[in-house]
C-alpha cells in the first residue's frame, strides 16, 4: 500500500512537473483572437472558447497518428464539446513523407463536403497501409459515398487545395514548427507551443492549469 502511495505521488509530481514546463515555454504574447486563415470546414468548438490549439500535423507522421488515437478523442469530448477549447486542424506535410501532401489535399477536398472528420480519422488508422502502397484515394473512398468522392476527387484534381496547405505551413514555420505533431496553445493572450506528442493525462492538466488562470 505504502509503496502504490509512493508512486502515485511520483507519477502526479511527474505529471504537475511537466505541465510547469509547458506554461513556461510561453513565448510572445500573442491574442486567442488574432489566430487568421482558419478553415471552419477544419475546426472544432467554438471560437470564443478560452483556448484555442492549434495542431500542426502530417498524415504520414507516426508520432501524429498516435496523438490523434490517444488523445484527441477525449480531447473532444471533455474540452472541445464543452466549450473550453476550439481545436484547429493545419496541415504541415513533411517533405520525407511521400504521400503526406496528397493526403492533405484529400483531406482538405472532404472537409468541403462536410466530410473531414470520417477522413483524418480512416487516414490516421490506415497508415501503414496507404503510405506502403500510395493509395490514398482508395483510403478516402472507403467512408465516403460515391457521390462525395467525385467531389472529392474533382476538388483534389482541381488543383486550389495546394493554397489553404501552403498557408498552413508557412504559419507554423512562422511558429519555428520543426517536426510534427506541434501544439500551439493560445490562451489570455499568451502563446504556448508544445512540439511532439503530449498524453492526454498532461494535456489535461495543462488545460485546466491555463483554464484557471484569471
């Protein structure tokens, strides 16, 4: 007993630790509000939410997978859902990553046809599959129907999804974003960016530690 005592207060010591270091990596202050060039089509909660994270992120990229399995569900459903967070997605392909930008283009094609969220999802669990054998269009078409996927795919051969992809990127190298996932949190005008992926157990306590602030 004594010992599962000693550990439980490692693990929350450990957990209080690292979200300290989070709250001190704040860099220039910057306003929730002044967040630009969001795609609404690719953004969750409300936008008067007191914070907003904003998720640079490759669909080719393990470490994005395994925030996007492990974390941002309950991320949806305890903060985003209930007011406290607005979430947005942005695209930042890798170039190492062959197939990242298509799958950014597919992505972003079936966000305009309300359709995002049942394709960041296929794309994040079907990985290893479309990254070995480039079929990304077959990945996509899986939870689409046969009508959004003629528009989806007259979209990404359109060739105008290239721009919102681009912007994403430039802002986060505006951010110094130099791997993938990074987080950059924004809350009472302060700016928090966080590279790599974060447990929810951290995220939690990071949130609620920016939400308490006055």
């Amino acid at each position: 007993m004594i010992r599962r005592q000693i550990l439980a207060l490692i693990v929350a010591g450990t957990l209080f630790g690292l979200s300290c270091a989070l709250l001190a990596t704040a860099r220039a202050p910057q306003s929730p509000g002044t967040v630009s060039d969001v795609d609404p089509h690719t953004a969750f909660g409300s936008k008067n939410a007191p914070v907003t994270m904003e998720i640079f992120s490759d669909f080719q990229c393990p470490a994005c997978k395994t925030l996007f399995t492990a974390t941002n569900s309950k991320l949806m459903d305890n903060y985003v859902s209930m007011g406290k967070v607005y979430l947005i997605h942005r695209d930042f392909p890798l170039p190492m990553h062959a197939y990242s930008r298509i799958a950014a283009r597919y992505s972003r094609a079936a966000a305009q046809v309300g359709k995002f969220e049942p394709v960041e999802q296929v794309l994040f669990q079907n990985q290893e599959k479309w990254e070995q054998n480039g079929d990304v269009d077959g990945t996509v078409a899986g939870v689409l129907s046969a009508a959004e996927m003629t528009k989806v795919r007259a979209l990404v051969k359109g060739g105008t999804l290239d721009a919102a992809i681009d912007k994403d990127y430039a802002l986060g190298q505006m951010y110094r974003v130099n791997q993938t996932p990074t987080t950059v949190f924004h809350c009472k005008g302060q700016t928090y960016p966080y590279p790599g992926v974060m447990s929810y157990d951290i995220l939690k306590q990071f949130l609620d530690q920016l939400l308490s602030q006055r």
